[in-house]
C-alpha cells in the first residue's frame, strides 16, 4: 500500500510540473503597450508562491487518497466481519438444528417403544377378547339352534293351517267363478242371439237399399250413357263407307263431364276415326252429380256402328 502511495504522489508531482511549465509557455503575443502595476513584487517571489500552492494540492490530494484508502480498508474489514458473523450464525443454527433433530428422534424411538408396548397389550387384551367371543358366540349359536327349531315347528303349523285355509278359500272362490262364469256365458250367448239378430236384420235391410240403389245407379248409367252416345252422334259424320261397320272406343270423362282421354279398341279405321272426331268435338259430355253414377261413367266403354 505504502508503494502504491509514493506512486500516486510522484505521479501527482509530474502532473503539477507539467501544468506549472505548460503555463509559463506562451505563444509570441503581437507588441502592445505594457503598463506594469505593482511591480515592487519581483519575479521570483511570483515563482515561489506558485511552488507553494502546488505543495499544499498535492498534499491535499495525498491526504485524499489517504483517506480513500483507509476507506476501503474499513469497508473491507466491516464485509469480512459481516461475512465471520454470517458464519457463525449459520454455525449456530446448524447446532441448534441437530439438536431439535436429535431431540426429535429422541422422542420418535420412545414414541416407538411406547406404541410396540400399547400393541402388545392390545393384542393379548384382542386374544382374550376373542376367546370370550368365541364362547359368547357358541352359546349364542346354541341358543339361536334352539329358537330356530321351535320357530320351524311352529311356521310348519302355521303353514299347513295356511295352505287348508288357502284350499278352502280356493274352492269357494273356484265356485264363484264358475258361476260367474256361467252367468257370463249365458249372457253373452244371449246378446250373441240378439247382436245376430239384429245384424240380419240390417243385412236384409241393407241388401234392399244396395238393391234399390243399384237399380237407381244403373237406371241413371243407362240414361247418362243414352245422352253421351247422343251427343256424340250429333257431332259424327257419317258416310256409305262405313254401312255394316263399327267401332269400339274407350272414353275417360272428368268429374265436369270433360273428355281427357279417348282411345280406339279396334274396328274399322274409317268409323273409328269418324267415332273419335265427334268425341274430341263434343269436348264435354253429360255426366251425373251424383257420385256412384260417375264412377261408373268415368272410364266408359262404347260400340259405334253408323246406321242408315
């Protein structure tokens, strides 16, 4: 340290020498007039105070980095403290630690003795406790062995008085069925005569109004088939061709009496074609409202043979 000191103050020196002669080295100034005051101070003197003040900068700085370096010194040695007082407090706790630890097992190894003797003595009081049982248990099996063969004697009774009860209440209810059954039967052959009856006499009775019926529905067939083949008579052309001839043709009417179809079913070309010509003519044909009669027009079959 004492090496690095005189370093830093020769060090020091130099730079004040330097700045001492770089200032009295001055460039060629351009010749003024000079007027020199207070020049009872000679040049010397001016030289020696410069000196001095030097001196005292370089001592003051001397004593700075004196004091830097005590400083650090005392910095140094407040972390080394620190660092042996970290140390031991660390120290100190890993003793006290190992001791909570020894304690601890201590207490764990008496905990252990402690439960190994409560075991024992349960396991001798659980071997005596079953023994006890044991014979409890018997007795208790005997006494049971006992209850439960009066209890079966005692259901057997009941249960064959049970089942006598059961068969009577069998036998009775097995009459009441039968006779309800019979009553049943005999009602229900009765309303059967009756529902038998009565579904004749509505057969009879629906068989004359289809009758009646159907006779309308052909009688109005038969007049609505006159007026078609009238009309379409109207409308066919007939020639001297066509004598002893005929056609048969296929007619589908709407429920307006609109033709929508029409087709030949074979006979002769010329009478057909005549035959089809005055269908498509007519356009309409007459039909009935009432539905049944429609339905027997609808699709309609016609033989066309020209008379003269």
């Amino acid at each position: 340290m004492n090496s690095s000191l005189i370093k830093s103050v020769v060090l020091h020196l130099g730079i004040g020498g330097f700045l001492y002669a770089s200032a009295n080295i001055h460039p060629p100034a351009p010749k003024v007039m000079e007027v020199t005051l207070n020049s009872a101070i000679p040049e010397t003197e001016k030289a020696v105070s410069a000196v001095t003040v030097d001196q005292k900068m370089v001592e003051q700085k001397i004593a700075e980095l004196r004091k830097k370096d005590k400083d650090k010194k005392s910095a140094e040695d407040k972390r080394i403290r620190d660092l042996e007082r970290r140390a031991t407090d660390a120290r100190k706790k890993r003793e006290s630690e190992a001791r909570h630890i020894k304690k601890l097992e201590q207490e764990r190894k008496a905990k252990e003795k402690e439960t190994a003797e409560a075991q024992a003595q349960a396991k001798k009081a659980r071997a005596i406790e079953q023994k006890e049982r044991a014979k409890a248990k018997q007795a208790e099996k005997e006494k049971q062995e006992s209850e439960n063969a009066a209890k079966a004697a005692a259901d057997k009774r009941k249960t064959e008085e049970d089942a006598l009860k059961k068969a009577e209440a069998e036998r009775k209810k097995r009459e009441i069925e039968a006779k309800e059954r019979a009553r049943e039967a005999e009602r229900k052959r009765e309303q059967a005569m009756q529902e038998q009856m009565l579904q004749e006499q509505l057969a009879k009775e629906q068989a004359a109004r289809s009758k009646v019926r159907q006779q309308q529905v052909l009688s109005e067939v038969d007049k609505y088939r006159a007026l078609i083949m009238a009309r379409i008579q109207q409308n066919l052309l007939q020639d001297e061709k066509m004598k002893g001839k005929q056609c048969r043709v296929n007619i589908r009417l709407g429920f307006n009496g609109l033709v929508t179809q029409v087709k030949s079913l074979g006979g002769d070309k010329l009478v057909c074609e005549a035959v089809m010509r005055a269908i498509r003519l007519a356009d309409t044909l007459p039909v009935s409202k009432d539905r049944d009669v429609f339905e027997e027009l609808k699709n309609i079959n016609f033989t066309f043979a020209p008379e003269f």
